[in-house]
C-alpha cells in the first residue's frame, strides 16, 4: 500500500531507510536490524556520502517516523527479547528488484550517474547494461508521484545525475518529465558541437581548394 499523502524524508530517515535495504540483501543473517546494529549501518564509513555520525536516540526518531510513513517499523516475526526493526518498502511500493536496488543506493550515497548506480548497486542487484540502470530509474520517474529526478548536468562533466525524490524535490530543481531528453542542455552542447565541427570542416575544405590552386599552378 503506497503511503498516502507526499514523502517526504529527513536526512536521518532517509539513511535508516537506506541502510535496512542494503542490510536485508547483504547481510540476511542478520536482518531485521537491532538498534544497535542499524546505528552501526547508518553510520559506517564505506558506502554511505555523506557520513553520518547519529545515535540510538536519533535513529529512534527516524524509525518513529519512518513508522508513521509504512516504510518501516519493528520485525513482525522477530523473535527473543531484542527489538529488531524492518523496512516494509515492499508493502508500500511492491519494488522490483531493480528498482528497491537503485532506491537504496541513491539514498545511501545521493545523486549519481547511472554508471556510478551500476557499479554501487552490484551487492544488490546485478545490472548487465547501463541501458538496464537506465530502464529501472525511468520506472521510478514514472512512478506517481515520481520517486527520482534528473539534475542538470554539471559543467564539465559528460554524464547527468540522478536523484531519488524521497526527501523532496533534489536540490530544489524541478525533475524532467518521464520520455523527455534528461536535459536541455546536452541538446544545447550538442548543437553548438555540431556547429563547431561544421566550421572545421569548410575550413579544411578551404585549404584543399587553395592547395589544388597552388598546385595547378605549379604544374598547370
């Protein structure tokens, strides 16, 4: 059953959220989390931009409400005297594998190119293609209401980034609709690009022609 009403996840949430995703698929053995295990996830330093230091008490916090939003909450079949604590984006979402995997990483460690999504994710899910990357985010663009975004893409830089949309809208910049081209600048980049090479290439023609003309000359 999807939440009702907009998500909208505070930094700690999103990284409780994060790490009990990550902890099901690569540590089952010792999944549900205790609290103390899940301060443990959502502070350690490999995998996680930016890294965290938060306690018992803000993890509780952000359980309560990842709680009041039916993302997670306490094991329904765990058993003995320690609390333990699940995510239940399953119920809320009905992920595919995919997807849960690409949702993980872009909560753990923020916006990232889809070839960055591919290499993190592989401990989740295997992703044979970028064109594979490619479809799962354009699942979660699709989504009502979206669940991840497009940045613009960063001067300098050959690749554009996504986003998810679970703490609200990324960086404050609107997200591009689903079907349309990931930004209006790399059609920019390219036609100026085109226009480049187009002049390069009526120059060179015109050095050709002067040197056929010097050579006529020569032995004309």
């Amino acid at each position: 059953m999807i939440p009702a009403g907009p998500i909208v996840l505070t930094s700690a949430q999103a990284r409780v959220l994060g790490a009990l995703i990550e902890k099901e698929v690569t540590t089952p053995g010792y999944y549900p989390l205790s609290l103390n295990a899940l301060v443990n996830a959502c502070n350690q330093r490999s995998n996680r931009e930016p890294v965290m230091n938060l306690d018992e008490d803000d993890v509780r916090q952000a359980l309560h409400g990842l709680e009041d939003k039916q993302l997670a909450g306490r094991a329904r079949s765990a058993d003995g005297r320690v609390t333990k604590y699940e995510h239940r984006l399953g119920e809320a979402f009905n992920f595919s594998r995919a997807e849960s995997a690409l949702v993980c990483v872009l909560l753990l460690r923020g916006p990232q190119t889809p070839g960055e999504l591919r290499g993190r994710s592989e401990r989740l899910h295997r992703f044979d293609e970028i064109s594979d990357v490619l479809a799962g985010l354009q699942k979660l663009m699709e989504r009502e209401p979206p669940l991840a975004a497009i940045l613009p893409r960063q001067p300098g830089t050959k690749e554009s980034r996504y986003a998810h949309l679970l703490c609200g809208p990324a960086d404050g910049i609107a997200f591009a609709p689903a079907g349309e081209p990931a930004d209006a600048s790399g059609a920019a980049d390219r036609d100026e690009r085109i226009a480049h090479l187009e002049q390069e290439v009526a120059g060179l023609r015109a050095e050709v022609a002067a040197l056929r003309e010097k050579i006529d000359n020569l032995f004309g």
